[in-house]
C-alpha cells in the first residue's frame, strides 16, 4: 500500500455534501468535455475516483469508465450512484494497481496526486498511466501550483479559505515538499467547529514533467485550467496533458 492515507466512512458520507458548488454542471461541464474530448471512441480510466464526482457523469456522457480507488468508503458511496457493470471499479492504489486493458485516457483530478507522499510514489504513479495507456493515450493531472509565493519570511501558514461554515488553511515543510491541509468547518448552529485535516506532498509542474520523461511519457499540453486559459506564473492551477508515445 502506499502512503496514501484512508478515506474514512465518516468522511465518504459528507464528502458529496461537501462539494457541492465543485460537482455543479458549471463548474465540472468543462471538465467533462476536456476529458471526453481526450478519451474519443476509447476508454478512460480514473485514478483514485472517489465517490464518482466526476467518473459517473462522464460516464453518462458516453465515455466507458474504470475507476481504481483507495478507500472502500468512497467507492461504497460511488455505488450508490451506478452499477459495478456500468462503471467497474477496483480497490487498490493510483502507484501500483493494474486493471485489464488499454485505455486512451488515463487521468486524475483534484489535486490528488498530492495523496502520494513520496516523489517515488508519484513517479510510479506515473509509470502505472503509462501502463495502461494505448500508443497515443494521455495521462491528464489537475493540480494546484504550490502557494509558496504567499509565504513572507517566518511564516508557514497560508489561508485559502476563510467563511462562516468553514476556516482552511496550509502548512508547509518546505524541505520536505509536505502541506498539511487544516479545515475547521462549522457544525450547526451552536458554534462548533469540526477539525481535521490531511498531508499532502506538492509538486512543482517542470517536477511533474520528469516524472513523465521518466514513465516514457512527453508533454503535450498545459494549460490554467479546464477551459484551456494560457498557463502562466500566476495562474493557481494548472492541468497538463502527456502523451504515450505511439
């Protein structure tokens, strides 16, 4: 197993609820054509799928979808939503788990290569899209650029969001290329906070394209986000495509 860490059942239960505003067809509609764009007449498979937020609709679009994910909380709550032989999902980790088949779309979303705690884990991450790829597929990542822009002298700590409901903010160790996510989100209306948060080691995006080089992979694209922005040194995000070559 990797050294990702397990999604727990309290966690899969309030995670829809949770992501609302991002699992709105505003927001995911240039999601789910970028990516239907990329998979064309093939399959797609997706790295750690979750509760399906984005594998189901892209499903429903016509896109055959595998998914692989870690938690068994997160892929119970995937099926809820559709059935093992519409979207199959296997159970295991993005670094080393093998389903059958080629895809011509491999992809992972969210940040969550970040789930990953090792740069060797996200290089076999890597090795694995490659695996599964068919000469010509891509291997498609949305990632945050690290904030570390923010951080003056002395401090460690980074706010990203700051609401009623919900207080968010990083830290960093920046030697060893780890964040920790801290969420203090409002329960009810008697003032109490819930607390928790989760590690994450960040990448740089010329970091990610070594890892590419080093499955066999090139760089196709990269753009600011999924409705194809230019990238540039202040854009917050970025989402790069590689390709297997053919």
């Amino acid at each position: 197993m990797t050294s990702s860490e397990l999604w727990t059942r309290a966690t899969a239960e309030r995670y829809d609820a949770e992501e609302t505003e991002t699992s709105s067809a505003a927001v995911l509609g240039p999601t789910l054509a970028f990516l239907a764009e990329l998979a064309g007449d093939g399959r797609a498979l997706e790295f750690a799928i979750g509760t399906g937020r984005v594998g189901v609709p892209l499903r429903e679009r016509g896109v055959p979808v595998v998914g692989i994910e870690l938690s068994t909380h997160m892929a119970a709550v995937l099926r809820r939503k559709i059935d093992e032989s519409t979207l199959p999902v296997v159970i295991g980790d993005m670094a080393t788990t093998v389903v059958p088949g080629e895809f011509t779309l491999v992809y992972l979303v969210y940040n969550t290569i970040t789930n990953l705690l090792t740069q060797d884990e996200q290089v076999e991450c890597f090795r694995n899209a490659a695996r599964h790829l068919e000469p010509g597929g891509r291997f498609v990542i949305e990632l945050g650029v690290p904030p570390l822009r923010f951080l003056p002298p002395g401090q460690v700590a980074v706010p990203f969001d700051v609401s009623d409901q919900h207080l968010g903010f990083d830290t960093f160790d920046l030697v060893e290329q780890i964040l920790v996510s801290h969420h203090f989100t409002r329960d009810g209306d008697d003032g109490r906070y819930r607390r928790n948060n989760s590690r994450h080691r960040y990448a740089w995006p010329a970091e990610l394209d070594l890892m590419a080089r080093i499955a066999g992979l090139e760089r196709e694209r990269r753009v600011a986000d999924w409705d194809g922005a230019p990238f540039t040194q202040d854009s917050a995000k970025h989402i790069s495509v590689w390709r297997k070559p053919a």
